[in-house]
C-alpha cells in the first residue's frame, strides 16, 4: 500500500498557488517547432492557464457551487476531484460546468480527468469483484491524494488508431495505441500516443485509459493507470489553433478572448515507466468497454459547459445587433430566440442525463448513457449554428476587420475609427473588440465546438 508523496508545491487552495504550482517543472513541450520552457510564461499557452485557475478562483467564491463534501477524507474539496454518490451531485457538476463557461468562454480543461476518475470508480470494483485484483483501492488512495492537495487531473483516452478497420494487436506498427512494452521494478512500461489531449498540459497528473473494446489478444492495451505530467519519457507537442500567433501579438485586442483559452497536446509515451500501485487495469480486456461506456457517458453529459459558452456568444450577438442599431427589429429578435432555443436544448439534455443517474455497485452514481450519448449528437449539430447566427448578426466585419496596429497607426487609424461607426454612442473600439470576440468564439483559435471534433 504505498503512499503518494506529497507535491513539493503542498496543498493548492488559490488560483494563484495553482498557477505557481505549474513552475520548474521542466517539461519536454513543443510549439511551432520550439521547446517551450514555462507555459505560464508562453504567450499562446496562458490563457489555457487562466482557464483551469478559474476553476479554483470559483471554489473560492463560490463554494456552494464549485465544491462538494468527500466522504472519501471527510472534507470539502473541489468538485472536479468529486466522487459522485447522488444523481443531484452528477447534476452539480452540470451547474458549475455552465457557471465557467459563462465566466470564460472558452474551454476550462478539467472535465475530462474529473470523468476519468468517476468512470473509473465503478469499473475498478467490478474488475476487482471479477478477478480478485486489488485496482479499487489503488484508485481510492490516488483519489484521496488528489482531493488533499487539490490537483488537477487530466484524462488520456484517445489513440492514433492507425487502420480503423484492425483491432490495436492486428496494426502494421504495433504503437499507435498505447500499450505496455515491458514489465520490471514492480511497474510496467507504457510506449504509445495520445492524441486530442485536453488541459493535459496544464494538470499535475493524467489518467491513461484504453480508449476501444479489446479483444484477448489485445490484452496489453489493456492498460489504466494514474500518471504525473512530468514522468520521464513524456513529450508534449501542441496542436495548432487557428489565429494562434495573435497571441504574441503586444495589445491582444486581435485575439477576441486574450485572457482565456484551451489547448490540446498529442503525448508521446517512450517506454514511460508506471509503479503497480498507480495501476488502475491491467489486462482485462474485457473491462476496456465498460471503462469507456462509462467515461463517455459522464463526458457526453459534461458538454453542458457549451451551454455556458453559448451563453457568452448570444450575449456578444446581442450587443452586435444593439450597436448596429437593430436590436428591436423582428427577424434580428427571432434569430436571438432560436439561438437560445439551440443553446438550452443541451443544457436540458445534459441536465437530465445526469438527473436520470443510477448508483453502481461502487456506490458512486452512473449518468444515463442514452441521454449522454443524445446530448453529445446534439453537440455536434447545434453549437455551429449557434456560431452560423452568430456570424450573422455580426456581419461580414467579424472576418474584414483591420488589425490592432492598423487602428494604431496615426494616419489610418482616426479614419478606420471614422468608418467603423455605427449605432449613436457606440465607440469603435469596442466595436472592434466585440467582433473579434465573435471571431474567435466561431472561427478562432476557440471556436464553442472545437472540443466536440476533439471527443
């Protein structure tokens, strides 16, 4: 039963100690070609770090909302390191989820971990009840030292793939899903990829699962287990986002959202070496499914966070229409109504696939997997029409805006302003910035269903 050691940042209760927690990590990260060597300090990558920190900044302020009780060390802790034991604590999650959408617009990254450690809970029992294995205990002392030192934890399900049509033991190249190589020093060894990787980056820990049913001869990818983002042998390459290098840029008025926004890594995985104790599967293959029925069930319902984001783009779509003069018009108000219409039918779905949550034998409780699954096909229709709309009411400025230098400029400037009027007592510069925020929500570097292409 050995322990986890505990982080050399201590116990994280601020956004501030989460983001000071991310330093001297000296991790193994790419961008453009690059070594990254702080991401708190790379232009790009911040706002990805404001995201996750605002989780933290909303436990603190609203405790209610962003916290829960853990039977698990008898305290509070943050609600993304929850175990459910209710279906209104399935449904919590929903609330919060759509409270940091609001609060960010983008993307906050910690869902995926939060539905790793809750599908895994009930898994772990039933493979533990199935073959005697001592897999739900492990998990339960991870899950306690996450809670007590409140980390972040991220989720690494999907692989390369390579053929769809083979099963991973049957591919040309026997590492395009992540498997164990080796066996030694009371650990095995992981070799493989991860791709669509989401916060990943930004989290003190990853839980590595199979991301397909399995067969018998597929047994060594059947592999779970917890793993610290700065384990030796990880790599981090970081996916390229449309209108990414704005960042860089000195004003970030041409970002749109320059103090949040998402990121996705592919992880490379040379002969990673993972101790037993942090071993959550093992070659039960035929658990790999139940494993990721259940994931998907609890992330599926987790896209209510779309709604909170959708929120924000209704609200930059009606100011448009206010400064361009025509917010009372019919056909502008009926345009409003529809994408609210599209935005509360996934809330509504993800709602009451968890409300409809049943207990599992581990005593945590398990989403409605046909409503999950509906949900997550609605997300992939509704958010682009929402953002259709929303290009829409903006008008055709969203993507034939000048840049921040041209409206700098001395000579062009006061005349770029001059045409960019519109509504009595509108300024051009918050014109500007709102369609830029419209921009980056639908076409940018974080458009609202730039995660449901990633899932």
């Amino acid at each position: 039963h050995r322990r986890y050691a505990p982080p050399s940042f201590g116990r994280i209760d601020t956004a501030d100690e989460y983001v000071k927690s991310l330093e001297g990590r000296d991790l193994e990260i790419y961008l453009f070609g690059e070594r990254v060597a702080d991401v708190a300090a790379e232009p790009v990558l911040r706002p990805s770090v404001n995201a996750v920190a605002e989780t933290y900044r909303l436990a603190e302020s609203e405790p209610e909302l962003a916290t829960a009780h853990s039977e698990l060390i008898d305290a509070r802790v943050n609600r993304f390191a929850h175990i459910c034991t209710s279906a209104k604590d399935v449904a919590a999650q929903n609330e919060m989820q759509r409270r940091l959408g609001q609060r960010t617009g983008t993307c906050f990254q910690r869902c995926v971990g939060q539905d790793a450690l809750n599908a895994s809970w009930a898994t772990t029992f039933r493979t533990d009840a199935a073959h005697g294995t001592p897999y739900h205990a492990r998990l339960r002392r991870f899950v306690e030292h996450v809670q007590r030192h409140n980390l972040v934890v991220g989720g690494a399900m999907t692989d390369p793939k390579g053929d769809r049509s083979k099963p991973p033991h049957a591919q040309d190249d026997p590492d395009l899903f992540v498997r164990v190589v080796d066996r030694r020093d009371g650990g095995v060894v992981l070799r493989g990829a991860k791709v669509h990787q989401t916060g990943t980056l930004n989290s003190h820990w990853m839980v590595v699962m199979p991301g397909q049913r399995l067969e018998a001869a597929d047994a060594e990818y059947a592999i779970s287990a917890a793993v610290p983002v700065d384990a030796p042998g990880l790599t981090y390459v970081l996916g390229r986002q449309s209108c990414d290098s704005r960042s860089r840029e000195p004003s970030g008025v041409d970002v749109g959202n320059s103090k949040y926004g998402g990121q996705e890594v592919t992880i490379l995985f040379d002969d990673v070496w993972v101790p037993e104790h942090q071993i959550f599967l093992d070659g039960e293959h035929e658990f790999a499914a139940d494993l990721v029925e259940r994931f998907t069930a609890f992330h599926r319902r987790s896209y209510v966070c779309k709604a909170g984001v959708g929120d924000v783009l209704i609200g930059a779509a009606a100011e448009m229409a206010a400064m361009n003069g025509v917010a009372k018009a019919s056909h502008i108000r009926d345009k409003l109504v529809e994408m609210n219409h599209l935005n509360e039918t996934i809330y509504g779905l993800g709602v009451a696939a968890s409300l409809k949550s049943e207990p599992t034998e581990a005593g945590n409780w398990q989403p409605d997997v046909l409503l999950a699954n509906v949900c997550k096909q609605t997300v992939t229709r509704h958010p682009y029409e929402i953002a259709r709309l929303a290009q829409d009411l903006a008008g055709g400025a969203v993507v034939t805006t000048p840049s921040d230098a041209d409206f700098q400029h001395p000579t062009v400037g006061p005349l770029l302003k001059k045409y960019l009027a519109a509504a009595p007592g509108v300024d051009a510069d918050d014109r500007r910035r709102l369609l830029r925020l419209v921009e980056n929500m639908t076409m940018g570097p974080r458009p609202r269903a730039r995660g449901v292409l990633a899932s």
